[in-house]
C-alpha cells in the first residue's frame, strides 16, 4: 500500500533524512518508533504531500505521490501531531465542512457522518460545540475528519499524545476496527508498549535512516540476542550463590557469580554455544543467546546432555523499550 524510497531531505546543515526507505503492507498497522529529532514527522510530511524531499519517491499503491499530490490526497488520511479544530463549529458543522473540503455529494452525507461518529464513540456529541469536547474527544474528532473521504491510508502523527490511559484504549480499539475494515495505518508514537499491542509492523528509524522495519516478532529478534527462560526441577540451580573469593576447597571462586545460581550449574548453562549471558529471574535463568532457531535448539540439547533438569524452556520476547534502545544506543526522551 505504501513504498518510501530513498527519501532525502536537508534542513540547511541539517540532513534530516538520509535515504530513507521502508514499505508498508496492505491491511498493516505499521508502527513508526524513533527518538525526538530522528526523522519521523518529516517523513510523514513527505508521504501526507506537505513537504518536497530533495531526492527520493512514494507510492501509495500505483500513485506517485510527490508527481500527483492530489490523487495521492485522494487515498490519505493525514492527521497530524498538532492538529487544529474550529472551536466555534458545532460537531457536525465541522465534518460538514470537510465533506465540502473532499467534494463530497449531499446525497448520503448525512448517513456517512453519522456512522463515522458512530465509529469513533461521538455520535451523542452531533450538535455539541467542538470547544466543549475534551482532548481525547477532539483527537477522535480529528481522527473522523481523516476518514470522511474514505482513504485507503491513513497516516497519523502522535494520535494517542496528551491522552489519558482511558482515551489510549478508546484509540486503540478505534484503529483495530479500522485495521477489520480494510484500512492501512501508518502511526508514530512514542508510546512504545502500545504500539507492541497494536501494531502488526514496526519501523525504527534513527538519525535519519531505517535501522530496523518488519513485522513486530521479527524486529525483536533481529534487535539482539534472543533471551530464552529456563527453569529445573527440583530446585538445581537456586541456593548455592557465588560470591568472591575461594570456594569450599581453597579453588579461585567463579570469576563471573550470578547470586542464588548454583555455581557448578552456572557453568554448564554458560558453556553452551553462543550463550552472551546468565541472569536469575522468577526461580529459573534467562539465558541471553545469539541466532536464530538452531542456537535455541542447540542450547536446549546442550542443557539435557549436561544432565540438567530441564522442565520449562522458552522464550522471552523483548518488549519494544528494549528493541528501541539497542537499535539506537540512546535514551527513550
């Protein structure tokens, strides 16, 4: 539904992006994650037709949207992170207004608006100012207005910020039914736990170029080790601790202890292949290890032929805080 194709654009001495290029699937939530200044609401003002890169193109199916901006704004809805609403208008007065924006016939618009609002939890607020509604209410409002002319994409700015957790969920559960009818949604935001729910896809993008883009499952791997939770019967592996110093024998102590980890356990697990790290957690062990199946399962056989009791092996997925962070080495701001 969407290609980005090496975008650049240059801000003076800035060069906010730098061949940016990811694609978004038909029927995709796509989740566009970046820390503040990386580049994302230049990108959607590129793909929403508000701003001319200095090199690149963007589709939106078989439309180039940078050499026919309006049939490009045919198949859009943009809703931006700061986004205006005439206070003085009443709320249908204000999708009203927008249908005669979009050209839309009088025949059927009365219906159209009323299941949009419907849709979006405002149809008791029809005749309601919109400088009476809440934040939450207005973003809904927004988000109506996005849908008026019926885009197949809807590409929308930060539409959960300034949200309370209540208004995040009405939001949330909003885009999901839009996902059921057929719509693509592309959303930045910086509310990464949410985007893990919502989103089928996600794109990091950092200083200006895509680090990571796929579906969520497979972002998470690609962003580091896979950490695998293991557990033991009876016990092994709990209890023992390792500080400093010597052992029971006089031997040099584990140069590395995991506090509660059996020493003699401790390292077993690490003498596996391609093990980066032991960690105690929830009466078992996370087991930091790189590759992909193979590595799990190799680690798995390595457990049983050291004689360990295994009775719990899986995988811990990262959460997308995690995956943000490794893949560009900064703070969440």
């Amino acid at each position: 539904m969407l290609r980005v194709e090496g975008l650049v654009k240059q801000y003076g001495e800035t060069l906010a992006l730098k061949g940016v290029t990811f694609a978004v699937e038909q029927g995709a939530i796509y989740g566009f994650v970046g820390p503040n200044g990386a580049g994302k609401t230049t990108t959607l003002k590129v793909i929403a037709t508000l701003l001319q890169p200095d090199a690149g193109r963007v589709f939106i199916g078989d439309v180039d949207v940078l050499r026919r901006p309006g049939a490009a704004r045919a198949r859009l809805g943009y809703m931006p992170d700061f986004f205006g609403v005439y206070d003085n208008l009443k709320v249908d007065e204000y999708m009203q207004f927008y249908a005669d924006c979009y050209g839309l016939p009088t025949a059927g618009r009365e219906r159209l608006i009323g299941s949009l609002l419907e849709l979006v939890n405002l149809a008791d607020k029809r005749d309601a100012y919109v400088d009476s509604l809440s934040r939450g209410m207005k973003q809904r409002l927004c988000l109506a207005r996005c849908l008026v002319h019926d885009p197949d994409l809807l590409v929308l700015d930060e539409p959960a910020s300034g949200l309370d957790p209540r208004a995040r969920v009405e939001m949330r559960e909003i885009l999901q039914e839009l996902r059921r009818r057929g719509k693509t949604i592309l959303i930045s935001s910086h509310i990464l736990a949410e985007l893990a729910e919502m989103c089928t896809h996600i794109g990091i993008i950092h200083a200006g170029q895509i680090v990571l883009s796929g579906p969520v499952e497979q972002v998470q791997r690609e962003a580091g080790a896979r950490v695998i939770e293991v557990r033991l019967a009876g016990g092994h592996g709990a209890g023992a601790g390792a500080g400093a110093g010597t052992g029971a024998d006089g031997a040099p102590a584990d140069p590395n202890p995991v506090a509660g980890v059996d020493p003699a356990v401790l390292e077993a697990v690490r003498a596996a292949p391609g093990v980066r790290s032991v960690t105690p957690a929830g009466g078992g062990l996370r087991v930091a290890v790189e590759g992909d199946d193979q590595a799990a399962a190799a680690l798995l056989a390595h457990l049983v032929r050291a004689g360990l009791p295994v009775v719990h092996f899986a995988e811990v997925k990262s959460n997308l805080e995690e995956v943000f962070l490794a893949t560009t080495g900064g703070e969440v701001r």
